[in-house]
C-alpha cells in the first residue's frame, strides 16, 4: 500500500490534489477527533479504514523538509472486541512518526 502512496506523492501533478483529498489530523474528516497532539495536527494527511476485525490508517507525516516526508500504512487484523485499543496503537504508531518527522532523523 505504500507504494501506491508514493505514485502520487512522486508525481508534482497529482500531489497536491492527492494530499488535500486526505483527512488532516485533528483538523478535518475521519481524523477531526483523532491524532490532535501539536506535532501531528497538519502534518499527518491519511485516510482511515476500518472493517471487521480490522483497523488501518495509512497516509503521509508532511514535512517542510525536502525528502523528509513519509509515507505510511499501519493495519491491524483481528482485532474484534479491541477496535479501540488498536487505533488508539495505530494513532501511537503514527504520532511517533510525526515526531520523528519533526525531529529532523
């Protein structure tokens, strides 16, 4: 999955267009609620997913950096009965990226 990501991120025509059909941490759509800590709200744009049993959230941490932003897809299977607990992991999983992002490593 985060190849397909990384066509449009690569490609200068479609990027933007891309990105901004994304939710943006603690800002807007499925991720209005969701990673609302300073170093994610802007910075994370991705699309969520849940199904049965399933939690997924993949996207892009932003960076003003040039080669800096990543591209990520954390999915967790099987987990009935601890939907939240697994995006509350899948949102720890992505904040830590934001950080490491903004940390400049």
């Amino acid at each position: 999955l985060t190849e397909v990501l990384r066509v449009p991120w690569r490609d200068a025509r479609t990027r933007a267009e891309f990105v901004a059909h994304l939710a943006s941490a603690g800002e807007d759509g499925t991720l209005r609620q969701r990673l609302r800590a300073p170093e994610a709200v802007g910075l994370i744009r991705a699309k969520t997913g849940t199904l049965d049993d399933v939690v997924a959230l993949s996207g892009y941490v932003l960076s003003p950096a040039q080669g800096r932003t990543l591209v990520f897809s954390v999915m967790i299977n099987g987990c009935s009965g601890r939907t939240a607990e697994a995006r509350a992991l899948v949102d720890d999983i992505a904040l830590a990226l934001a950080r490491h992002v903004r940390a400049g490593r």
